[in-house]
C-alpha cells in the first residue's frame, strides 16, 4: 500500500520532490558551529556573512592558500578580503569538499540559502543568484587573479546557471570546472539510487519527474554548455553510485561539439573505478594537483578537445 502510496503522495504535493532534490545533497555533519571553522582545524579559514537579497544571508568560508597560512592566524575579516587581491588565483567552489587549498589557490565557498547557517527556502534560482552574489563580490576584492568556479554534484547545476548568466553579461570566469556533473535534473533523478525501485513503476516519469519541473527545478548542465565560452574541465569517477558515470561522458560530448567551446579547450578525465572515488572522494587523488595545474596553467584560449 505505502509503496503505491507514495507515488501519489508525490504527484499531489510537489513540493515533497522539491525537498528530495535539494535533500539528497544536504551537508552533515549537522552539529559543527559554522562560525568557527577554526574547530575543525581551518586556523587559515575566515567565516563572513553576506547578503545577496532582503530577507536572505549567506555562510562564507574563505580559505587562503598554504603560502598564507602563517600570516592568517588571528586576522580579521578585512585581512582575509585584502588577501584576496594576493597574487593567487581564486576558487569559487559550489558545495562540496574544499580539498584544493594547499594547491595555492584561494577557496571560497558557501552556504546556498536554506542549507547550513544560511537564512532563506532554497531554490534553483535563488541558489544561481547566492553564487552570482558571492562571484560579484570575490571579483570586487581579487584584482587581476584568475577566478575558476567548481562544482560538484548538485553544485554543477548551480555552476553551469551561473557561468552561463556570466558569459551572456560577457564577465566570464577564467575556467570552469564541474566534478561529478549530470546532464540535467530529470536524467539524474532517473539514474539516483533512490529511484531505482521505482524505476518500472507505471507512469514514472508523470509521477516522480514532472513534478520536479513543475517545482521549477531543472538545473540543466546540457542546456547550459551551449551557452558557455570558456576552459571546461569534467572530472568523473566510473563507479559513482549517485551520479552515473555515463551523464558526465554524455554532458562531455555535448560540450566537446557545441559552438560556444569553439576557441576552448574542453577537458574530460575520467577516475579508474579501481580508486574508489566514487562520487565525492576525487579530491583525495595524488594527480588532481598535476591534472589541474596542466589544465589550468595553459594559456586560456588554446583550442583543445
């Protein structure tokens, strides 16, 4: 009964689907005191709040890179803000594990509204508009530095949204870099874990996936890279279980051909299911140092598919 339930359920409230969505990705561990990312032994990371719109604030962590570790005990925000203006480049990173500050680069990363101690109901727009905000306000501190986004997961949904809104007011980031990434939302949904029992289930689209877009949710990656110039990287584990390999292949070959990639390079690199990354320990490989400084050290416009 429940099980023939619960389709139903999903069909009349939306909004149930809605929360599924945003909830697969939710962040534990729930009990750390966000303002104090020094607890969880981040002596180089500054906690700020920002506002991108009334009634919305938004948790920040700024990690600087290894070279500033020493100068960061104990200073201020504004210190942390002036550093960002150093001469290293700036990660904006889009949910995930910050596992790339000691390559020297800045880390920012946040809390979308909603998520973690950010104040708001989250939203595919309203989470595309906290990163604008957070993009706006790294770009008014970091002078010259390059600034790359990276998401991961749901976080390259809100990437590919962004870069897209950036390149179309043509103030694109310097690369664009999506770990885990899916085509779009009703493809990943058809493929999470969650739905497999489900997956035969008569009319599975017309209960799990339409109400998805009728919520407005369609965080859609493919759409999205026709409409991107600029370096593109795609790191994939073959054996994750939450995104399928395959998606971020398909979402590689779309880019690799579209137009708007025509004068950048377009990188695909895929992690041997003998590794054991599967869908958020990437960061822990040895080569990810090399891979990234080989793609994001050459120059910006060298055509390489």
């Amino acid at each position: 009964g429940v099980y023939i339930a619960i389709p139903f359920l999903v069909k009349l409230c939306p909004a149930i689907q809605a929360k599924l969505v945003f909830l697969n990705f939710v962040r534990v561990p729930y009990f750390i005191d966000l303002k104090r990312p020094q607890d969880q032994g981040l002596n180089h990371t500054c906690n700020y709040y920002l506002q991108p719109e009334e009634d919305v604030t938004i948790g920040v962590w700024h990690t600087v890179p290894a070279a500033l570790w020493k100068n960061a005990r104990g200073k201020d925000q504004l210190w942390f803000e002036d550093a960002l203006g150093s001469s290293h480049p700036v990660i904006l990173y889009l949910h995930g594990n910050a596992g790339t500050s000691s390559l020297g680069y800045h880390v920012v990363t946040f809390d979308y509204r909603g998520w973690g101690d950010s104040i708001g109901s989250p939203s595919e727009r309203g989470m595309t508009y906290d990163a604008l905000h957070v993009f706006d306000w790294i770009k008014a501190r970091s002078g010259e530095n390059p600034v790359y986004i990276w998401g991961h997961s749901l976080g390259t949904g809100v990437a590919t949204n962004l870069v897209r809104r950036l390149c179309e007011r043509e103030t694109p980031p310097d690369a664009l870099i999506l770990e885990s990434p899916f085509t779009n939302i009703r493809e990943e949904a058809r493929s999470h874990p969650f739905s497999v029992i489900y997956r035969y289930f008569p009319g599975f689209d017309w209960f799990f996936l339409d109400p998805i877009t009728t919520s407005g949710i369609k965080f859609a990656n493919d759409e999205n890279v026709k409409y991107i110039s600029c370096s593109l990287l795609i790191l994939h584990a073959e054996d994750d279980p939450v995104v399928p390999f395959h998606l971020g292949k398909k979402l590689y070959n779309i880019a690799a051909t579209s137009r708007s990639f025509r004068d950048y390079k377009v990188q695909f690199v895929p992690f041997h299911t003998d590794l054991g990354y599967r869908h958020k320990y990437i960061y822990r490989s040895p080569e990810l140092p090399r891979i990234l400084r080989e793609f994001l050290g050459k120059s910006e416009h060298e055509h390489h598919h």
